[in-house]
C-alpha cells in the first residue's frame, strides 16, 4: 500500500486542483467584464504593455522589491536546503565529522 501510494498518491494534487482551475476557466469564459473595464476600453485608457508602464514609471520600487523577494528566498531556501541537506551530506564527510556534529557544531 505504501509503494502504491508513493507511485499514484501524489496525483491526487492534480486531480484536485483541476476542480478550481475549471471552476476558473467557467468563470472567466461566462462571466462578463465590469462597466467601468468596458467603459476605459473603449476610451482607449488602458495600456498596451502595463509592464512598461509600471517600469517607467516606478522603476526603483519595483527594482527593490524584486531584491527584498530574491534576498528572502535565498534566505529561506538557503536556511532549510544549506543545514538539512548540504552540511550533513556534503561537509560533514569532507571535514570527517559526525552527521550528528554537523548539525549541531556543538
């Protein structure tokens, strides 16, 4: 049963979230736009490339937010993936100590 699980059980997530992707893919092809989207359409106020337009105009927040994102995930990644994986497996045994030291460094 566990072999079973571990082959198959991990499809399950796709299968469940084929439900809100459907639910999603309904609401978009069925439901109608808001007056005022329809309304700045037609007086042609929406931008073509929204991205340039937040670049151009607020291009050191966004360049600061894309380094606070980088520097936290490093952060995290780098914490959980660095002490757990790399420190036990890669530089305990190049330095010859214990797994149990090389978590510790007690």
């Amino acid at each position: 049963m566990p072999q079973t699980f571990s082959v198959y059980g991990w499809r399950i997530l796709f299968i469940t979230g084929a439900v809100p992707a459907l639910i999603a893919l309904v609401i978009r092809l069925w439901g109608s736009e808001s007056p005022e989207w329809i309304e700045q359409v037609k007086s042609k106020g929406v931008a073509k490339v929204p991205l340039g337009v937040v670049l151009s105009r607020y291009w050191v927040p966004f360049i600061a937010l894309i380094l606070i994102n980088l520097g936290l995930t490093i952060y995290y990644y780098g914490g959980s993936g660095y002490w757990a994986y790399v420190m036990p497996k890669l530089v305990a045994p190049k330095l010859q100590v214990s797994i149990n030291r090389a978590y510790t460094w007690a």
